[in-house]
C-alpha cells in the first residue's frame, strides 16, 4: 500500500489506477509524477495542476507538463475557436512545440 501526498490515505495502485483511467480521456495514470490516490489523481487532472501530469511527445521524445504546454498551445490561439492540445493527439501524443508545427502545417 502508498500513502497519497495530497490526502494522506493508504491506496491500492491498480486500484488507484482504474479509478484514474475510468474518469480520464486518453490518460494514463503511470503518467502521474506524484504519489497520488486514484481520487485526488482525477482532481488533479480536472483542476489543471501543473507538476502532476507528465507526458512524453511520440514525435519528438521530450517529456512535457501536460497542463503547462496545454496552456503555452492555447495562449498562441486566442482567435483559434476552441482547440487544445489534445486535440491534436489523433494520431500520436505531442508536446506544444510539435502541435503547433502541425496547426502551421493544416493552415498553410
């Protein structure tokens, strides 16, 4: 048994991650850098707190802040009607960097 950061009780990891993978889209909770309970994993994942979540761009190989880089991909598409990062996760998980290569690309 793990003891969670944020709320202190014992959990289960395979029973903290279907929890996670139940409430999440296209997450997984092997991707959560914090010791946390399959609850507070989801609560971190709904309120966008940075330094939680960690992924690693299939196009480019560095590893990113899911929320930091959603907020680096949005802030450059104000006009955009909507889009966010994972958006452009279709065919591979991408970091900002190489989405926005990709949005470039759509509008050329």
């Amino acid at each position: 048994m793990k003891k969670c950061e944020w709320c202190g009780n014992e959990f289960d990891v395979e029973e903290a991650e279907d929890i996670f993978e139940d409430e999440t889209f296209m997450l997984s909770y092997q991707s959560v850098k914090k010791c946390l309970c399959g609850n507070c994993a989801v609560e971190a994942i709904k309120d966008a707190v940075d330094g939680v979540y960690f992924e690693t761009c299939e196009k480019c190989g560095k590893e990113f802040d899911l929320f930091e880089d959603e907020m680096e991909f949005a802030n450059q598409f104000d006009w955009f009607n909507g889009m966010v990062l994972r958006d452009y996760w279709k065919e591979q998980i991408l970091c900002a960097d190489c989405a926005l290569e990709e949005v470039y690309k759509d509008l050329e």
